[in-house]
C-alpha cells in the first residue's frame, strides 16, 4: 500500500473514542500550517461518538481528515487541541445528553477549539452557538465533504464555523480512515435517507439519500483486504436502497455479491435493511454466497398495520411477514434482529398485543426497542394520541421481558450444534475468549491456546442465555 488507508487498532494512542495516533510517521502529511504551535508539534484531536454504528464509523473517517491534514491522536479529551462531538438526535435524551456533556466545556483552557458534528449539529445549527458559545464548529454529516476546508478556516482564526448543507448528491470520501475494530471493518456504502417515517429525524439530519459508485466501495473493501481484514460490514440507514450511480449500475444484491468475491474476504454483513426494499435476490445471494452471513437486522418497528401506516413505514405487517418468510425458507439458518419502538401515537393495548404477537411469530434473535420520543420537524410530533410514559415503559417492560424468553429458548435449541467463531475479545479474570458467528451470535469459550485474538475457530454449545452462548473449542 502507498499512502495510509487504514489505520487499525494496534498504532491507537487512546480508547475506543479516542483521536489516533498516525499509523507511520511516513503515511502522514505535514504537520498542520498555521497552527502557531511551535515547530514540529503538531496539534491533537480527540472525538467523542453518540449513537449509532453509522455515526461511529463516521467518526473513524473524520479522523481519517485529520490524521491527513497533520493531526494526532490525543489520548483524553483533556488534552486535545481539537474536542469534537459525534452527536446523535434520535431519542430526545441522546440530544440532550450532548448538550449536558457540552456544558462540562464552558470554562474550556484558552485555544482548545470545541466542535459538534453529526445529528444534532444539523438539527439545531446556529442554534448550538447561542446555547454554547465556547463552541466553535458545528457541521452535519452531510457537509463532511468539507472538513478539510471548515477545519482549515478554523486553522487560520475562524471562530464560527459550519457546514449546514443538506441539499447534496455527493459522498465522504477520504483517503485515510482510521478503524477502531482490527477485525471488523466497517464500509459505508449509501448515505441519507429517501423515507419519511413519521418518527424520524434522519432525512432531516442526514439529508437525501447518496450511494456511492461501485467502483469506490469495491476498491476500499479490496484495501480492507490487503490490510488484513476478513470481516467488512456494509453500512447504511436503509444499506439494501443501495444502488450503485455509475454507469454498472449494480443493485445491492450484486454488490454484495462482488465485495464477498475479494480475496481474503471472510465474512461480509449488512446494516440497517428496510423492508420495502428487501428482495428475494438478497436472500439467494446470501443463500449461494459462503463469504454473505445469515443474519439479517430487518427493523419492524410495529407489528400493527394501522401503526405502520401512521409511521409511513411504506409495508403492512402481512408484507414484512412474507419476506420473513422468505428467510425462514433459505438454506441457511438465518438469524434475525430487529427495531420496535412502542408507545407511538395512537398506539392502542390491541395494536401493542400486534407487536407481541409478532415477536413469537417470528422468533428475533435479538430486538431493539425504545418508547417513541417525539422529535423536532417530524410530523409525528404533532399526532394525538400521545401515549403516557407510564404506559410507554409498561409496554416496554412487557416487550422486552417476552423477548427475553424467546431468546433463551431460541439460544437453548443450539445446545450442542458446532459454529465457526471469529475470536475478537479475552477475558483474562475468567479465561474465557468471545467472538461470533456467521449469525452474529455472541459465543463464550474456553481454549487451551494462547492468542486467538482474530482467528477463525470452531466451538461447541454447551449453555445458552438470552444474550449469548458458551462453548468449548473443538478446532
Ligand atoms: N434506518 C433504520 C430503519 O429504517 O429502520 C433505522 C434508523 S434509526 C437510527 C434506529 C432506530 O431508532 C429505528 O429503527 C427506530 O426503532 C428508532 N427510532 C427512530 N426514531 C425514533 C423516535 N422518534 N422514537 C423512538 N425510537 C426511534
Ligand atoms: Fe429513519 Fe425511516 Fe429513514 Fe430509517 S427509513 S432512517 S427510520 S426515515
């Protein structure tokens, strides 16, 4: 490889939010002009990610810019010449939960330069500046494309500075990106979102949706490769809308086919999947695909239709059950998780029995679920109907108790079965190794070997939990 690409864990200088530390000294551009720091120090960042997988992913690519423009990894946020925040906005508390950790910067050392990035930045825009005027950066996601200029303004004095843009057909490309997981490389290859679900804030915060050309993401995962990576996961809001803009024209099914064809490729996963847009060719090609794993994160959000309909989730529960269908018929055994919010507006006890029944019906392997938080510019927020927190945190509570014992029942029916595990975490104190299957399950075990870490090995169940499985090495 000529110049960085990839930075992976082994050079990182701080925890997992953590600036980062440049991989060789030979891969970095020159120290930062204009900083006025003295010569040869190079000023540091440190990021810290709210939310999602997206938005943690899009931080190892902002810290890809900067390592680029000369930056280096600050080990704490105390330390950092350049503190950002990676916010998210979708639930009412992970919105206020940045502007409370925002506030701990008020009386920050003079010269620390405090920036927002991501939802929230694009939510509250200008707004972030009379609330906290010690910052300095406020830019959304979608106007990433131009850090190197925004970072550059703030370089030479800028004290207010943003990246606001919504209305874009262009991607974030970077020539580095530093990844925190040595195993598991994340690739985003669609960003925004074209739906309007009634509860969402992310066309809002991430503007329309933008997938990038075939040719970007299949060179990227090919680098992935030659840098030692057997796992890439595809990353999108609704990763599956994919399709590609130049003139190959590939959908997302032929895509995945072409990243699971790279050398050295193991294991390829997906997320988020819409349903609208998930076909039977997804399924045949993970059906015929060793290197595309069997587990699916399909959110439903509702198993009542007329909730569906009010969210504008664009399928009935009829059709979301048929696609589950299709799974349930493949070859493989797939696994299945999924999104539920309860407590949405107009919910009722026959509409929330709808979902509970949905659950058995299908069998998740794991489920996400939150009580629906009214958002700023969605159109839910003004329904009636508005459910009370108590009955909110019932339905909850009910929700996920049920989901508790599918998963254990689930879990207990692989007792005894054999799966390869790729090995990605040691407990020292209790000498297990973890890591996960094809299926994405979380499998402990114990082995006579030193170092896993990274390994491909086989175990067999012995015990299951709601949450994961243990196991012993057989090979
Ligand atoms: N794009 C994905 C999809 O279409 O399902 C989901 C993206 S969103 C970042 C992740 C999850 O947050 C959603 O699936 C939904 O369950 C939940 N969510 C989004 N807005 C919410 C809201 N206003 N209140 C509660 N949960 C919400
Ligand atoms: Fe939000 Fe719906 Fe888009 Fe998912 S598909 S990001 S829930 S608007």
């Amino acid at each position: 490889m000529g110049k960085a690409f990839d930075v992976g864990i082994d050079v990182l200088a701080g925890g997992s939010t953590a600036g980062t530390a440049p991989a060789r000294a030979s891969d970095m551009e020159p120290a930062m002009q204009g900083s006025g720091d003295s010569a040869g120090a190079a000023k540091s960042f440190y990021i810290e990610t709210f939310g999602c997988q997206m938005n943690a992913h899009d931080s190892e690519r902002v810290a890809g810019v900067l390592l680029a423009r000369g930056y280096r990894a600050a080990t704490t946020a105390a330390e950092a010449d350049l503190m950002l925040y990676n916010t998210c906005s979708i639930r009412e508390k992970a919105a206020q939960k940045v502007f409370s950790r925002l506030g701990e910067y008020r009386y920050a050392p003079k010269g620390k330069v405090i920036g927002v990035l991501g939802c929230l930045a694009q939510q509250e825009g200008e707004e972030i500046f009379e609330r906290a005027p010690w910052v300095s950066l406020v830019c959304g996601s979608a106007s990433y494309r131009k850090l190197p200029e925004l970072v550059e303004q703030l370089e030479s004095g800028g004290r207010r500075v943003m990246g606001l843009d919504l209305d874009t057909d262009e991607t974030f490309e970077t020539e580095i990106t530093r990844r925190d997981n040595p195993f598991r490389a994340y690739l985003t290859i669609i960003e925004g979102c074209n739906y309007a679900c009634s509860y969402c804030v992310v066309p809002h915060t991430r503007g329309p949706e933008r997938s990038r050309h075939s040719d970007a993401v299949l060179s990227e995962a090919r680098r992935l490769a030659e840098a030692g990576y057997k796992e890439i996961q595809l990353l999108g809001q609704t990763v599956n809308s994919y399709r590609d803009p130049s003139a190959r024209g590939l959908n997302f099914a032929a895509l995945l086919r072409e990243v699971a064809a790279i050398d050295g490729i193991r294991r390829v996963r997906f997320t988020t999947s819409h349903p609208n847009d998930f076909t039977r060719e997804i399924v045949e090609a993970i059906d015929d695909t060793p290197e595309l794993c069997e587990h699916i994160h399909l959110p439903v959000q509702s198993g009542s239709t007329p909730i569906l309909r009010a969210m504008r989730r664009t399928y009935t529960r009829e059709e979301y059950l048929q696609k589950i269908s299709w799974l349930r018929g493949a070859r493989k055994d797939f696994s299945l998780t999924t999104d539920v919010i309860v407590g949405f507006p107009g919910e009722t006890e026959a509409d929330f029995e709808e979902t509970i029944t949905l659950l058995d019906t299908v069998g998740y392997d794991g489920v996400f679920s939150f009580m629906y938080s009214p958002r700023p510019n969605t159109s839910a927020s003004s329904l009636v109907g508005a459910v009370p927190e108590e009955g909110k945190k019932r339905r909850l509570a009910i929700l996920q108790e049920r989901q508790r014992q599918i998963q254990l029942c689930r879990n207990e029916t692989l007792i005894g079965r054999e799966f390869e595990v790729l090995v990605d975490s040691h407990h020292a104190a209790r000498g297990q190794w973890a890591g996960r299957t094809a299926s994405n399950r979380v499998v402990n075990f114990v082995s006579e070997r030193e170092n896993l870490l990274g390994e491909f090995v086989f175990v067999k169940v012995t015990r299951a939990g709601p949450n994961s499985l243990v196991g012993e090495q057989i090979s």
